[in-house]
C-alpha cells in the first residue's frame, strides 16, 4: 500500500503507530532523530512522513523545510507542543496537517487517509488510485461529489444536500463549504481561507465575515457539528 516514514523519539508512540498502521497494509520505517531520517527518506519511496518536532539532534520543522525545498511528499507533525503560533508555523512552512498528543489513533488514521486522498497517485495507475482512497473513503460513486456525514455536495451541479434535502447556499458559503470538505480532516488557519476565498463583487473577505459565514453555514447544515472550530487557529471539517 505504501511506506511511510516515522520520525519519532518515543518507544512507546513509536510502537502504537507502527502497529496500528502495519495493520492497515502500511509499511513504516521509524527513525529517532533528523540525520537518520533523512539517511532514511527516498521521496519515490515514502507516501507519507509522521514527525515529531522535539527531536534528539534538532527540530522537526528544520526536517520539515528540508523535505519541502525538492518534494512534495505529504507531512503530519506529531507533537505535543500545542500552542497556536507552533501549529501555524508548522502549516505554513507546508506541513499538510498538525496532531498534538495525547491523540486517539483512530484520529491520526483518518487524518492520514484525508491528506492522501488530496495528494495526486505516483504512476497514475488505476490500481494505485484505489489502493489510496479505499481505506475509510466515506463517498463512493462520482469523485465529483464530496461527502461529510449527513452532507453532500456535487461539484458538477454545483448542489449542495443535507440529510436528503437541497440547501440553497450563497455564493461565498458554497466556496467554503467547497474548501472546507476538499480538505477534510485537516485543520484550516484562517489567514488560508481568507486568502482563497472572495465574495461575488470580488472584494476581500475580512476576519468577521468568515465568523458569520461559518455560523451561517453550520445553520443551513442542520447545525452540523461536521464543521469544528479549532480556537486560534481555524476550521476543520471531520466526521462525527
């Protein structure tokens, strides 16, 4: 199914990943520092590289840029500093995600398989694509239609259902909503939203705004709990 690559300093994470993971086809190379990680990472190799950032020889956001300087190759910190301004940095240095311990491994799969379905399959095959999305896909059928829970949305009718029933959104609640399952089980900081999204007269979107437009979309969602505000930092939607 693939390799992925644990960069992680504690036995016993060390060992609960690994198992758990080996137990869904993975393959995982663990590594305790940053010098044997990068001996060990080939980017035609690894699907995926979990890291820590409080690392015997150095920090993982030092291992985190060096990653991004020549690949693309998706990156989970696991870590237990949980303060905004750590979560932010590693986000915008081009990490895909952001997990602090203590964390539920069931947590930690989903997160995973969330930032594989956003990443392009390498060879292309059609093999290689089922493998990537099989494992917890929760929408079968079109890859047109995106699913959370009870929601649905159809990015080729632009249609958007809850519980069986259309919803009429706004053009800007439709462009979050869009966002927002995209990128499904990942944390959203505010600043990347705010960068992406516009309203119909093309005008910036301001901090505010995105509050009320979030509100009102949860309302017209049913008042989804899909939708989880992660406090200082953003948005995230996930399954309940």
């Amino acid at each position: 199914m693939g390799k992925i690559l644990l960069v992680e300093d504690d036995e016993t994470i060390c060992f609960g990943v690994r198992s758990a993971l080996e137990k869904k086809g993975y393959e995982v190379m663990v590594c305790s520092g940053i010098m044997e990680g990068k001996h060990s990472f080939k980017a035609e190799e690894i699907l995926l590289v979990l890291l820590d950032l409080n690392l015997p020889d150095g920090s993982g956001y030092e291992f985190c840029s060096w990653i991004r300087q020549e690949h693309d190759t998706p990156v989970i910190f696991l870590t237990v500093r949980d303060d905004a301004a750590d979560i932010i940095r590693g986000l915008d240095m081009g990490a895909d995600d952001y997990i602090t311990k203590p964390f539920h491994i069931a947590v930690m799969e989903s997160r995973i398989q969330a930032v594989l379905r956003r990443m392009p399959v390498r060879g292309g095959s059609a093999e290689a694509v089922s493998e990537k999305i099989a494992w917890g896909a929760e929408c079968q059928g079109s890859p047109d239609v995106l699913c959370c829970g009870e929601i649905s949305l159809d990015r080729g009718k632009m249609m958007v259902c809850a519980g069986g029933e259309e919803v009429s959104l706004t053009a800007l609640e439709y462009k979050l909503l869009l966002m927002l399952l995209e990128n499904k089980g990942c944390i959203l900081p505010r600043g990347r939203i705010l960068e992406k999204i516009w309203d119909v007269d093309g005008s910036f979107v301001n901090d505010n705004t995105l509050t009320v437009a979030v509100k009102r979309l949860r309302e017209k969602l049913n008042d989804t709990t899909c939708i989880t505000t992660v406090r200082g930092i953003g948005y995230r939607m996930e399954e309940t």
